[in-house]
C-alpha cells in the first residue's frame, strides 16, 4: 500500500509536469473587438451530469448543471442560508402549511410566463407515483427529499400552498433542491423530448451538448433577475457557460494550468499545492458536507462486537490524515454528524488515537496476535476483511488501510464502481465500506434517516444505510426530530441519537474535508459553495 507520509515519485513527477505544462490562458479577442467579444466560462466536472431534468436524479453534480438553467421556489448562498428565488414570499400559515407568493412576470426561455400552474405540476411530478414516464414509468428519485409534502394547491396563478403530513422544520432548506419545470412545453414535448432540448426559468439556457462530454448555454437576456438578496441582480455576466466533463483529476488540473477552463471541482488534495504556485491560478475552499466513514456491517462477525467497532475508531490516526493528505483541509468527524450541522452535539470529540486502547477493546473481543506473527487473529486464523470503496476515495482508502495493518489487523482495499457496489452494501453483502454522504441541508433530516435508521423498504429511510445498522431507539428519535419543532427538544432527541451512534459506532468515523475548487486568477465574483454546486449567474472574466 501506497505510504501517506510522502508523495510517491510517480505523483512527484506528476506535479512537476502539471507545473510546466502549457500555461496559454484562454484565447481572447485582440483589444479593438472586445466590444463584440464572446465571454465563454468554461467549467470542468469531475463527473457527468446524470439527466437534464430536475425530477429525475439525486446527485450532486447534476443538480450543478440544471441549477444554471433552471430557478427554485428558494435557494441557498455559498454557506447555509436560504434566500427566496421564484417565491416573493414564503409564509408558515400554521404548522403544516406553507404558502408561496410567487413573482410575477418570470418567463421561461419559451418566453411564456411562469404562474401557479407550472409549481403544481413540478412538485406533484416529484411527490406522485410514476409521474415520469421516459425511459419507462418511474417515481422522482427526489421525492424522498420532500417527503411530507402531501398536496400541492393552487390558490391564485400566483399562489401555492404546500400541505404537509407533519410539522417539518427544515422544509425550506429542502425546498432549496427543487426547481420549477414549464408544465405547458413539458407536456407537449414530453420526458424525453424536454431532457433532450429542457426548458427553464434559470439566467442560462440551453444549446446543445451530450451528459458524457459538455453541455452549453448561453445567456438569457430575459431573465428575471434572480434572488435579491444575492447581488448581482439582472442577466448573468457571460455570454455563455460550457460545463465540460473531465473525470480524471490530473487531467482537469492541468485543464485550468492551461487555461483550457476557467474553475474545477474536487480538487485534489496532493495537488493543491502545485495549484497555488502558479499565478494564473487562484484555490479556494469552503467548509465541506460530505463526511467521510468506514461504514462497518454490524451484523457480520465480528464486526456485530461494538468493542471492535470502537477499536478500529481507536486504530486510525485522523490527525495524520488530515495534514498527511489534506494539508490540514479537514476536521475529524466527531460521530454521525458534520460539526458544522446545526444539530450537532458540540460535547461529543473524535474517538482519539491510541493503538494500545484499541488492541485492548480487541483482545477483550477475542482478537488478539495469538502466534506473535504481528497479525491480529480471530478464530484461530489471521483476522482479515476488505474495505471497499471507489476511485474517488483511494488515496484516504490505502492511508486507512495502511494504519489498520500497522496495528496489526490484516485489512485491504477494493475499488468498486458505486452503481455496482450500492447494490450489495444494501443487501448487506459487503463487510466495510468508505464512503460518505451528503448534509448540505445543514441538518439531521436527509442524513440521519438515510444513513443511520434502519431500511425500510419503499421509503427514505435506510437508503444509504451500508452498515445493517437497527437501532430501534435511535429510529425513534431520527423520526421524532423530523417533526418536533422546538429547537431545544429537537436538539435533545438528536444529542441522544447521536450519543447511541458514537457508542455503538457503526462506522469508523474519519474525516470532513473541505470543498477545493480552483479558478482561472481572471474568474471574479465566484466562492466554492458548501453544497458544492456552482451558479455561474454572477461570474464574471475579467
């Protein structure tokens, strides 16, 4: 396994050449036409893009591309506040009802005008089943995203009312990740027509492009504006924004050393460094929500002993990860949750390094280096499993794995592609897994019930449950914090859940790393965003 203590020589060399590849900015127009000049902002993904269609996903990057084309009822800045978009007004008018007042004259780049209709119909083809028909009739991944939201009314062409099934504290941090489709254009083109040309409300529309390589758009004059609160308020800067696909990190890296695009995501950590030394090249960060575990299957031997859980927490030197391969990019994870959610339990601290602790909760599980060999064994045989993970997370993987074999246990790392993996962790057949999940809502709801309740099938509960784990009391309380709205009792029913889960530890909790992304130095009015989606409505080439 690959140390973490040191670059290898082949990422040295790496850097090296990243550093002298061509630095040729991006053409521009000698100064006499830069009047009709077109600014063209070219952003790399580090994957594709899913679909072009709002209702129909449930990934990150992809929410990326469709927010540039596409407006919500609300959204949020760079960090965790939530401003109103499409809505004017958003009002509580008791607990299970909220009631949006819409702007009046946003049209969609049909030209036609935005009303109450086209908010019914999006957030009914999230929330009813097999409202989306292409490829074949399917429920809106996104609808575990809105759950208790029930029925959506009309009340006026520019007034909605959203019925819930329960009080749901953070309904608008939630609502953030919906965006409002033309029903008229939608229904005449259909599914597969609207992926394929989509329609929106956003400062972008579409052109042309294919999921796997690049999409392209180009401004929409008629825009509307935007949220107020979130100036620049008007017509988006450029001309047109290309989000280019390029998946390999190096290769996006030396992309923007060449000025071949203007801002990249995941940056990775071993060459943040060779990013900052160039001057044409500016790294920013921003705090991240996508804490990074072990996911551990408690119902496999011996992994159904939680003193070996909490022995393998004992057994990884974070602190050292984080300065070894982050550069101090990154905080320990304290139990379940990031420490930037606002639920988190601020008495709770990372389980601390020490190996003579973790070999002592081991021995006591009846693992032990019975031969004096240097490996740990377990039934009278070398204890070993395999973390799987995937590509993304190979270099904390084998610095993971490396720690674990130093004290002894005989753990190595497989890389898998997640579609095929995910199957399989579900299903329980899998024996530990490193991995992460998203909170960029800043709250328990759409982290807790995935990753740490138990499955339950056809619900959002469990979806991202790879550990097994079934705590009856702590499905209690994730269900009670959804609905309970008093922020004190709510913090108390989540301190508790989140007290059970450090104890019983169902994974290794590692790290939370923090967003890294890069722009050209001549990219202005752009922050890397907590939730890592990028709105280009505000960017500017100097």
């Amino acid at each position: 396994m690959r140390t973490i203590k040191h670059l290898s020589i082949p990422l040295l060399l790496l850097v090296s050449w990243l550093l002298s590849a061509c630095a040729a900015p991006i053409a521009e127009a000698p100064v006499g036409e830069a009047a009709t000049t077109v600014k063209t902002l070219v952003v790399g993904l580090a994957e594709a893009p899913l679909t072009l269609d709002p209702a129909d996903h449930r990934n990150r990057t992809t929410e990326t591309v469709i927010r540039n084309m596409f407006d919500g009822l609300v959204t949020r800045d760079t960090r965790n506040g939530v401003h109103l978009e499409l809505a004017e007004s958003a009002e509580l008018l008791d607990p299970v009802t909220w009631e949006f007042k819409l702007r009046r004259g946003v049209k969609f780049h049909d030209g036609s005008e935005m009303t109450a209709d086209d908010v019914v119909f999006t957030f009914n083809r999230i929330i009813q089943e097999n409202m989306i028909e292409y490829p074949e009739p399917h429920t809106s991944p996104r609808k575990g995203l809105i759950a208790p939201l029930q029925e959506v009314e009309k009340v006026d062409d520019y007034t909605v009312r959203f019925h819930l099934s329960a009080p749901w504290p953070p309904a608008m941090q939630l609502f953030v990740h919906q965006q409002v489709v033309p029903q008229a254009y939608l229904e005449a083109v259909g599914t597969k027509g609207f992926v394929e040309q989509p329609i929106g409300a956003g400062p972008f529309k579409f052109v042309s492009g294919q999921l796997d390589d690049q999409i392209v758009m180009e401004r929409f004059d008629d825009y509307w504006g935007g949220a107020p609160t979130l100036p620049p308020v008007g017509p988006a800067c450029v001309d047109r924004a290309i989000f280019r696909v390029i998946p390999e990190a190096s290769t996006r890296v030396a992309a923007l050393l060449a000025g071949e695009v203007h801002i990249i995501q995941a940056v990775p950590p071993e060459l943040v460094g060779a990013l900052m030394q160039s001057p044409d090249v500016v790294v920013k960060t921003a705090p991240g929500t996508r804490p990074k575990w072990v996911e551990l299957n408690v119902n496999q031997p011996p992994f159904d002993n939680k003193l070996v859980r909490q022995a393998l927490n004992h057994l990884v030197d974070k602190d050292l990860i984080i300065e070894a391969i982050y550069e101090g990019r990154a905080v320990p994870l304290p139990g379940v949750l990031s420490p930037f959610n606002d639920f988190a339990d601020p008495s709770l601290s990372p389980y601390p390094y020490d190996i003579d602790r973790g070999l002592a909760l081991l021995a006591e599980a009846g693992i032990n280096d019975a031969n004096g060999d240097g490996k740990l064994d377990w039934e009278g045989a070398t204890w070993s499993f395999v973390i799987d993970t995937i590509e993304e997370h190979r270099q904390l993987g084998e610095a993971v794995v490396s720690q674990l074999q130093q004290a002894g246990v005989d753990a190595n790392l497989r890389l898998w592609e997640y579609s095929v993996v995910r199957p399989m962790l579900l299903a329980g057949e899998r024996t530990a897994y490193l991995g992460d999940w998203g909170d960029s809502a800043f709250d328990p709801v759409g982290h807790m019930e995935a990753k740490w309740h138990g499955i339950v099938e056809g619900s959002p509960y469990g979806r991202g449950n790879f550990s097994g784990y079934n705590n009856p009391r702590v499905n209690e309380l994730i269900v009670a914090g959804e609905t309970e709205t008093n922020v004190d009792k709510r913090r108390e029913i989540y301190n508790e859940a989140q007290a059970i889960l450090y104890d019983e530890a169902p994974a290794i909790f590692l790290i939370l790393p923090e967003e890294v992304e890069a722009s050209r130095a001549n990219v202005t009015n752009w922050e890397p965003a907590s939730d890592s989606r990028i709105n280009l409505h505000d960017v500017c080439l100097e």
